[in-house]
C-alpha cells in the first residue's frame, strides 16, 4: 500500500511538472507541448511491446506495424493538416496489417486474428491517445489547453484511485467479477464521487471550464470517472483474453504502461467531444 501511494504520488508530480513545462513552451507563437509529444511516443511503444508481448503467439499482433504504426499516428497530430495525417497514417497501417498477412499466410486460423490484433492495437494506442493531444494542440489559450488535459487525465485517474481506497475499506459488493472480481459497487460509488470532486476543483481553481458552473462540472466527473471504469474493464478483458495478469512490470504495485493508463484512453475521446462539440462547452476565442 504504502509503495503505491508513494509511486502515485510521484507519477501525479510528474504529470502537473510536464503540464507546466509544456504551457510555459512555445515556438514562434505555437504551444507544441515538446512533454506531451514525447510522452505520447514512448507510452506509444512502450503500451505496443506490451500488448505484443500479452497476445498469445497465433494472434500476435504484427510487431512492427503495431509499434511503428501507434507512434507514426500519435506523431501525426504534430503536423499540418494533423487530421488528415492522422487518418493517412491509420488507414496506411491497417492496409499494411493485410498485406502483411496475405504475405505471411500459411494455414488457417491465425493470420486473420494478426490483422485483427494489430488494427485493434492501432486504434487503441494510436487514436484514442490522440485525443489527449487533440485537446492540447487545438486551444489556442495555453491555461485552457491545459485545464482540458487535466481534465481528461485527472478526472478517470482520480475515480481510479477513489475507487481503489473505498473498495479496500468498504468494498462488499462485486460490481465485475468475471473481468475484475476486486471491483466493488462501493469502490465504484467512492470512485465516482472522487472524479465529480476533482473535476468540480479544477473547474472552480485552476480555470473555469464549465459555462454551467459546478453543477455541470459534477455531470462531467461522474460521466467520465465510470468512463474510465470502463477503459480499466476494457483494458481487464483485453488481459483475461490474452491470459495475462498483469499488462508489464514497469512499475510495482501499477504492472505496465497499460494498467496505467488503461482509464484515460476510455475517457479521453468523450472528454474531447465533451468540451469541444458540446452545445454546453466552452468554445475558445
């Protein structure tokens, strides 16, 4: 317990340091986020080698159009145009998955579920991530930018760990037990309540984001704080799939990249569409 709380709270330093660096950088100009970026590529690969390394050998995804592929689509976003490159990028490598394996094909029933494994790779540590700097790179008001990020990672993260703390005290009530069976109804309720408090904090102290005040800000951390419930029972599948406890060992008591950022990739999409196409979002100058 105690290396956990002592990890996470580095991790949490790590995260507001590179918030500030990457809000106080520019270039002639533009916010490029040079933390996010290369964050964003080694989560990239790192997250690919993993999710190779838990795919049992038949299904294994096509290692280097996964890794390569997720780091390119990421690196996309950097780039004028970056929607259009985005998709270039997705729809190059997942016509490469099946040229790949029309190329290695030898029996049946293996070279299809590569080119499934490696387009599900691709959309899951290429554009899902991509909305983290979607909401970065797109505001030109560096505050705001940031406030969104924050939002988009702090929010999940916290009902992560609300969850996590009221399930060990409390938890009584198996909420997932096929996919998870430590997850409680209790943890979950913890959790929730965690994400609408973080949210509600951000909104009222580092900037208003929320045209509708506090009570919108507590729609928004109860939406997605159980999006990021989600992204973890994504992430628990994909590893009951596969036959694996763990996603790595980067980290003790966190396992690998994925079990880290399993919740943000989940919510990070609807955070986007929450405050950018939302009729309730606050629409930048």
């Amino acid at each position: 317990m105690l290396t956990r709380i002592i990890i996470g709270t580095v991790l949490i330093a790590a995260t507001v340091g590179m918030f500030v660096v990457d809000q106080s950088y520019s270039f002639h100009g533009w916010y490029a986020a040079p933390c996010l970026l290369a964050l964003s590529m080694i989560l990239a690969c790192v997250g690919s080698l993993e999710l190779i390394r838990m795919i049992p050998v038949t299904r294994k995804p096509f290692a280097f159009l996964t890794v390569i592929g997720s780091m390119t689509i990421i690196a996309s976003h950097w780039l004028l145009n970056y929607r259009e490159a985005v998709m270039y990028a997705f729809t190059f490598f997942s016509l490469g998955a099946f040229v790949v394996g029309l190329a290695s094909f030898r029996t049946p029933g293996e070279t299809v579920h590569q080119i499934a494994f490696t387009i599900l790779a691709l959309v899951y540590l290429g554009l899902l991530p991509g909305y983290f700097v979607d909401l970065r790179l797109t505001e030109r008001n560096p505050t705001l930018g940031t406030a969104y990020l924050a939002l988009a990672v702090f929010v999940p993260k916290g009902c992560d760990i609300g969850a996590y703390f009221t399930g060990k005290a409390i938890g009584r009530t198996p909420f997932a037990p096929v996919l998870s069976p430590k997850k409680t109804w209790e943890g979950i309720i913890g959790g929730l309540i965690t994400a609408a408090i973080i949210a509600v904090c951000i909104h009222a102290y580092l900037t208003p984001v929320f045209p509708r005040g506090l009570h919108q800000a507590i729609a928004f951390g109860l939406v997605i704080g159980f999006l990021g419930i989600l992204g973890d029972l994504v992430e628990s599948m994909i590893k009951r799939e596969a036959g694996a406890k763990d996603a790595g060992k980067v980290l003790p008591e966190f396992g690998g990249v994925l079990d880290i950022v399993d919740s943000i990739l989940f919510a990070a999409p609807v955070v986007y569409w929450w405050l950018r196409a939302s009729p309730w979002a606050l629409r930048p100058e």
